[in-house]
C-alpha cells in the first residue's frame, strides 16, 4: 500500500488563565502537525500518528478543519523503492 505523509500548519484555539491586560492577549496559536495522511472532505483534513501494515489501520488520528489550515505539504513516501537509474551495459 502506498502511504502519503503530510505536514500541516494550523491555527487552533486555546485557553490562558490570566489576569491579562487587554494587550496582552495572543492573536492566535499556530500548531504544526505531522503523520499518515488518512482522508479529507469538505470541512477537514484527517492524519494519524501510528499505521498498522499488517491490518491496513491507522490509530491516533487528528482531524484539522480545513478553516484552520495556514498551509500543508506532503512528504514522500520514504517506502516506495526508487527505480535503479544505472545504466546496463552494453552487449557487444
């Protein structure tokens, strides 16, 4: 099975305790998530920490609203064998 791996840059929410003066609030916090690329729709991308080959399973998945997604870029696939580019010699 192929497998796709992907990397996100989101923005989530989050809380702070406080006491804070007005100004001091952060505008956003900005996360960066990695792993198996599992699907997507419409609304939100899924990934997963962990894959099971033997099963074909993922497990520990994050599903990031698209709404939240400052970009993305998949990695590849460090399973996939590359195709020998050496040249066989000639017969003569």
């Amino acid at each position: 099975m192929a497998r796709k791996y992907i990397v996100i840059t989101w923005f989530d929410s989050f809380y702070e305790g406080g006491p804070y003066a007005k100004g001091d609030f952060r505008s956003r916090c900005e996360m960066e998530s990695a792993g198996h690329y599992v699907s997507e729709n419409d609304d939100h991308v899924s990934i997963a920490m962990e894959f099971d080959e033997e099963y074909e399973t993922w497990r520990h998945i994050t599903h990031i609203p698209k709404v939240n997604i400052i970009k993305r870029r998949f990695i590849v696939d460090a399973h996939k064998k590359k195709p020998n580019k050496t040249k066989k010699p000639r017969k003569r």
